[in-house]
C-alpha cells in the first residue's frame, strides 16, 4: 500500500520538497522544539547527526488525482476532519482529528502531519516498540480523541493512511520537514486560579463556561467527551504550547508563554476519560516530566482532580505493541508419552 500511494501520485505531480530549515534549528523526535525564551517560535540549533528539515509544503488537493486511488485519499481527508461524523464508533467524544491536527494536519507546529507517511515504522518510547503508522493513527482514535482502534486492515484506515501519504509526497524515507508536530515551550509551571480567570474572559466565547464546547466545531475541554488523560495534550507544556500559538481562535498568538501555562493547568486539572494501560507506557523509564499519571520511574504530575470517566469499551481503546511470533505460547501436551 505504502509504495503504491507514493508511486501513483509522483505519477500526478513534481513536489520540490528540498531546502534546509533557518541556521539554529534542530530536531527530536517528531518535534521541532524551540530554544529557551519567552517566545516558543524562536530559532534553535541543529543537531549534527542528521540533514535539516525539509522545508516541504504539501501538494494541493486540486492535484488529487481522478481515480480510485484519488476517491481514497478524499475519503481520508474527509475522515480526518469530519471524524465524530464519518467514524461515530470509533471517535465517540467530540473532537475531530483536524481539532489537533490544524487545516487536517497540514497547518506548520499545529501537530502538523505534513512527511508523516515518510517517518514510520519508526520506534517509539511511550509503547517501548517499532509501531506502523496505522498504530500511531489508532493512538489519536483511543487517546487524543477518548475512542476506539480503527481495524488495521479496514477501508477507513487505508482511506487515513493514503491521504497521509499524499500530504507526504516527496518527502524522502524518514526525512524530518519544517512544522512537524508542534514547538516546545520554555519549562514554566501554570498557575490554575489564574488560569480559570483567563478561561472566563478568553475561552467561553467557544468552549463554554462548563468547558463543554459546542461541537464539532469547538470540542469539550473536559468531561466524559474530552480528550484522555493518555492524550499528549493532557500534558501541562503541550497544551501550552497548542494554546499559546493557536488560541483563542479570532486572535490566536496573543497570549504570553505564562498565560498559556496558567490555562493548559486550569483545563487540565479537570476530570477526563481514562486511558486503559496507561500504567505501562514508557516501559524502559524515561517519561517527561509533566506526565499526569505514574509510570516506570515515574510520579503523576498534578494529576486531574475527580475521578477520571470509565471507558465504556476498554479492550477497544488499548493498542497493544507489535507483539513477536517467536514469542508464542508452546502446544500444550494432550497426553500419551
């Protein structure tokens, strides 16, 4: 499937997907992270153990070709930011993809998606595995959108994965590109008093004073139909950093690094949908700092208050990890000698 997609649309267009980022920056992991400072968007420096990202921008949807190969990857497209609409069983909070993934994941440091296809299989420390990408797909449905796994091999998965190769087109295998995932901010701690001060005057324009939103254009903040507490943005510095760049809406970028920590403290000390196995991830140690629940060598930091919203279906909302075939349990004997 993976060769398919990329080898049909180079078939349609030419992407120029070459360049280097700005001197000073570098990356890690699926981020570009911002040196220390008020302003998270400042330049940083490259590590010298790879090329620059690519300063890559995506081919168009005009440019979606006219065939089967094309009704899939609008299909994905559609899925991704009509997601509660399109997948009801699956997305069964009030968050769409595209509530993250800003302009569905081509939007540069809005949880872009822009090379993702080109980045996986790829290993990863929260599930201490190699992962497809049809995994990581299936971690937003069960954590960031507090729903259920998609069948790897179903219609809908493919119709995500081929739109995802496409807003990748030319990106060469496991090349980073400008605007993947979102900036770090400087390591600042929210205040939550002053953060429900700022919720009051900023954000219940849209989300309501209950934080419930009014979807699926403005997603619940909390409660049983936000997302989990397993979702990144349950994080203190990454919700900060998704509302100090893209929040309030009619005036994203106005609010300082602190207002942005004193808010993302203010969502996050509410209660949420749990996340099944949370226990076990980061299995080798090493989780970062603002994690809201234990792991491996691990404290929760400032963990929700309340109890967290019971799954309804929690063998759904576990992806395990690609599991070893030479791990099998050995034939139980059945008798005789």
């Amino acid at each position: 499937m993976q060769l398919r997609v990329q080898a049909m649309v180079a078939l349609c267009l030419t992407v120029a997907a070459t360049g280097c980022g700005k001197a000073g920056e570098r990356r890690s992991g699926d981020s570009v992270h911002a040196a220390a400072g008020t302003d998270a968007r400042q330049a940083v420096t490259l590590h010298a153990d790879g090329p620059a990202p690519l300063d890559y921008t995506p081919p168009p949807d005009s440019l979606i070709p006219n065939d089967q190969l094309g009704a899939s990857i609008r299909r994905g497209l559609a899925l991704v930011a009509h997601t509660t609409d399109s997948l009801p069983q699956y997305a069964t909070g009030s968050l769409q993809c595209a509530s993250c993934h800003i302009d569905a994941g081509r939007r540069r440091d809005a949880a872009g998606l822009l090379g993702v296809h080109a980045r996986f299989p790829k290993y990863m420390d929260r599930t201490g595995a190699v992962i497809p990408l049809e995994d990581r797909v299936n971690y937003c449905f069960t954590r960031s959108l507090a729903g259920n796994r998609i069948p790897t091999d179903s219609r809908e998965m493919q119709d995500i994965v081929a739109y995802l190769a496409y807003i990748s087109t030319g990106v060469p295998v496991g090349r980073h590109v400008r605007g993947e995932a979102m900036p770090q901010m400087p390591k600042l701690t929210g205040d939550s008093a002053r953060g429900a001060q700022l919720f009051a005057s900023t954000c219940t324009m849209c989300h309501g004073v209950d934080g419930q939103g009014n979807p699926p254009a403005f997603p619940a903040l909390w409660g049983p139909k936000s997302f989990s507490i397993g979702a990144s943005m349950a994080r203190e510095e990454r919700a900060a950093t998704f509302i100090r760049h893209f929040m309030p809406q009619n005036n994203p970028g106005t609010l300082t690094d602190q207002q942005a920590f004193d808010l993302a403290a203010y969502v996050n000390s509410h209660a949420r949908p749990d996340s099944p196995g949370k226990e076990n991830d980061w299995p080798e140690g090493g989780a970062p700092y603002d994690v809201p629940y234990s792991t491996k060598g691990h404290v929760a930091y400032r963990p929700p208050s309340g109890r967290l919203y019971a799954r309804a279906n929690v063998a759904g909302s576990i992806v395990p990890p690609p599991a070893s075939v030479m791990k099998r349990a050995a034939p139980a004997r059945t008798g005789g000698r």
